[in-house]
C-alpha cells in the first residue's frame, strides 16, 4: 500500500508543479474531488485486486487520461502542452478572461 500512496504522491506533485497554472480558475473542491476519486479507485484496486493491479489500473487511466487530452485539445484548436490560444482556452473552459 506504501509503494501505490507513494506514487500517487509523486504524480500528484509532478502535476501540481507543472501544469497547476492551467487549473487555477478551477475550484478547489473539483480538484478535491477529483484526488478523492482517484484514491478511493486506486485503493480499492490495491484492497480487493493487490498492488501491482493498483498501479497497472492507474498507468492506464494515466494513459486514457492523457490520450483524451491530446484529442479533446486538438479538436478544440487548443495546445495540448501551452494551452495556447489562452483567451480560446478559458473560453472553453468557461472561465471570465480578464485583459
């Protein structure tokens, strides 16, 4: 259980670092809630079905998750990595861009 709290840890803080800036209109109880989900599967999985289930489910929901990203991105005109246009991004996220 250590190795799978561990490595949800360094996931969750590579991604904060990293791509935090593209979240920050988001509210903080969805990200709670998403990280809430996201332990609640992957430690059921390591409950009922053992660690290396655990961390295989949580490599492919990276995987799917990332895919979806790229696509959803790239039908929208968005960057996948910048998110760039900026203002096109906030429209579509539904956030208030302020010039």
């Amino acid at each position: 259980m250590g190795t799978i709290l561990f490595t949800l840890l360094i996931l969750q803080t590579i991604g904060n670092s990293l791509f935090g800036k593209f979240e920050s209109e988001t509210p903080w109880w969805k990200k709670l809630m998403k990280w809430m989900l996201i332990l609640l599967l992957i430690l059921s999985s390591a409950h009922f079905f053992g660690t290396t289930i655990a961390l295989i489910t949580l490599a492919l929901l990276y995987v799917a998750s990332l895919s979806f990203h790229f696509y959803w991105c790239r039908k929208h005109g968005i960057h996948p990595l910048h998110a760039t246009p900026r203002k096109k991004y906030y429209q579509l996220r539904q956030w208030t861009w302020q010039e």
